[in-house]
C-alpha cells in the first residue's frame, strides 16, 4: 500500500544534512539472507570510492536492468548490517503500485556528484 500520508514540516538544513550522491550500479546479486527479497548492489560513487547497498527493488527490476544505470542514494547514514550485506548507503525510491522504482538522473552525470 502507497503510503500518501506527508511527513512532518522540517527546515531546510534538516534536508541538506543527507548527503545525497549518484552512483552507478556495477554489480548486482540476489540478497539471499534477506528476509524480504532484495539485492546487493555495489555502487561506484566516483572520487568517493565504491559502496554496498541491499536493496528491496526486485518486484520492478532484475539485475541486468540495474547494472549500469545511475541512482540516486544518501551516503551519510551510518553503515548498517542487513541480512549479513553491510549496507554502506541508501538507494532512493518511490512506491509505485508495480513495486519501488529508483530514483535516477535524466542524462549520464560524474559519479559522486551532490543532489541539491
């Protein structure tokens, strides 16, 4: 179910403490320890260096439609365990009624530049 409930007002240096960068996808696998079907990308990020990430984006996407496409992810939320993937940073997506689709840039852009 979409959730379309907005969130709480905040300020803008609240948004702007997320640092939010693209990424290509190199690689992309099946998450098998996941509780819920996900995949463990590894994201190059440019001069910042390579990242992991599990991901919960299978309903829409297989792995071949994810290598090489750039997204959109936050970067400095601290690395967390999931499902035995430390997962270095967020991928960012929308809820859609055909699954989570990620959020990507229109033109290929340098790895690791900043989303304002």
């Amino acid at each position: 179910m979409i959730d379309q409930t907005p969130a709480a007002p905040t300020d803008i240096d609240t948004f702007f403490a997320c640092d939010l960068r693209v990424a290509t996808v190199l690689a992309c696998e099946p998450n098998a320890r996941a509780r819920k079907p996900a995949y463990q990308l590894t994201l190059d990020f440019g001069a910042l260096g390579i990242k992991t990430s599990s991901a919960q984006i299978t309903e829409r996407y297989t792995p071949a439609d994810l290598i090489g496409k750039q997204v959109i992810a936050v970067i400095n939320f601290p690395p967390r365990k999931v499902a035995a993937v430390l997962s270095e940073c967020l991928v960012l997506a929308v809820d859609s009624p055909t699954g989570l689709v990620t959020l990507s840039v229109d033109q290929v852009v340098e790895n690791g530049l900043r989303v304002y």
